[in-house]
C-alpha cells in the first residue's frame, strides 16, 4: 500500500515570496490533514479535510495560508506571502475516517516538506 | 479542551538500558492515545495506540505503553534500547476527531 506522498521535500524561498506544497494520501482516505512543524516543537494542525470540505481550520493563519483540495483526493496549501516564521515542516496526513470511535481515525503521515524562509 | 505534556524534552541512555518516556495528558472527555516516533528528515510513524481494553498496550519495535486513567498519563516503555531507538517521540491523544501532540521526547542512544 502506497503511503501518504509530498511533494517537494525541500524548498528554500525568501520572505514575501509565494510557495506551494502538494500532498496526495493514501487511497481511500477520506480525512486530511495539514500540520505545521516548528523546530523543537510538536505538529500544530492547520487544516482538515473530510473529503473536500473544511473540518477544521481554526488555526490557519488565513490572512496568508490557504489551502484546497479538490475531488477530495489530492491537496495543496499555500503560503503568500511567505514570512521568516512560517520556517517548519509541513506535514500532510491522512486517514480512514473521520468519528468519534477512534477506529479508523489512526493517522498516516508523509515525510514532510521542510520550509525555509530567508 | 485537551493537552499534552510530555515532561523530558531529552533523554539519553545507553544501549540495552530500559527507557521511559513520559506523557501525560489532561481533558474534560474520554479519548485515545497514540505514540509516534519520528526519525530525521522523516514524517511521524505510528508506534502503538490505545483505544479501549487492556490498558497495557504493545507496539512496535518492542515499546509498550501503560494507560493509567487516574493518572492520566500514557508512559512509554522499552526494557532495552537500541542504536536504532535513537528518534523523537510524540505523544498525542485526540477525543475522536483532531489530534493533539506533545513538544516530544528526543531518545538518544548511548553505544
């Protein structure tokens, strides 16, 4: 089974420039996540999907971040523009289901996009 | 509301010692507890969960974890580490919808 893919690993812009990370979960998936990874810190969640709606978004800077996904399948979340403090990981999840029993809410991560912003 | 406290930002023990790694949590309702590990430049995998049962919960790579509900806490445990253990650890516990993580634990292994 193919795991949750990012793309790209890396990138490096700087300040007030615009950037896009794209994220595809595993098939089947119908929740997705966003997480913010600061250096010494845990993932702050940004955004969640179910399916292609907002679940939850209320920790997303919108005045900057915004973030779609369409068909419900693939993601994107971007950043313009983009300040010294949005340096982090990113980190795109997924799973099965979204509910209140816990099953099948076991969330599956990508590697991450590590962001750096001069 | 939920939060998560992992109370050792390091940890560093030799190989084949035993490690805890410590996690409590506070929250007005019931939910589930996951630990994660995270290796360099790599995203977080699952270790084990508990969602109901036996408070006693086996993972891979040999960590278990303890659920004490009156102690909140959900402390993880590997009687003796490896190089390989070497990672950052994440507690977290959602009451069914979003996740909420710890700052982590970094295990460092001593050869």
């Amino acid at each position: 089974e193919a795991g949750v893919a990012q793309s790209p690993r890396y990138k490096i812009i700087e300040k007030r420039q615009s950037v896009a990370f794209w994220c595809n979960p595993i098939s089947g998936h119908a929740t997705l996540y966003w997480y913010q990874q600061i250096l010494g810190q845990g993932p702050k969640l940004l955004i969640q999907f179910q399916n292609n709606g907002v679940v939850d978004d209320s920790q997303l800077p919108k005045d900057r971040f915004s973030a779609e996904r369409l068909k419900g399948v693939d993601s994107t979340l971007k950043i313009q523009p983009a300040k010294l403090e949005d340096s982090a990981v990113y980190l795109c999840a997924s799973s099965l289901i979204l509910g209140t029993s816990g099953r099948g809410n076991e969330q599956f991560f990508g590697p991450g996009t590590r962001l750096t912003v001069l | 509301a939920q939060s998560v406290t992992q109370l050792d930002s390091q940890v560093p023990v030799f190989e084949e010692a035993p490690v805890e790694l410590r996690c409590n949590y506070s929250s007005s309702v019931s939910v589930y507890l996951f630990w994660y590990v995270q290796y360099p430049n790599q995203g977080l995998q699952l270790l084990l969960k508990y969602l109901s049962g036996s408070t006693l919960v086996k993972g891979i790579n040999g960590f278990e974890a303890e659920f004490n509900k009156s102690q909140t806490s959900f402390h993880l445990r590997k009687p003796s580490v490896h190089i390989s253990d070497t990672a950052e650890y994440f507690c977290a516990v959602t009451p069914g919808n979003q996740f909420y993580f710890g700052t982590g634990t970094s295990l460092t292994v001593i050869p």
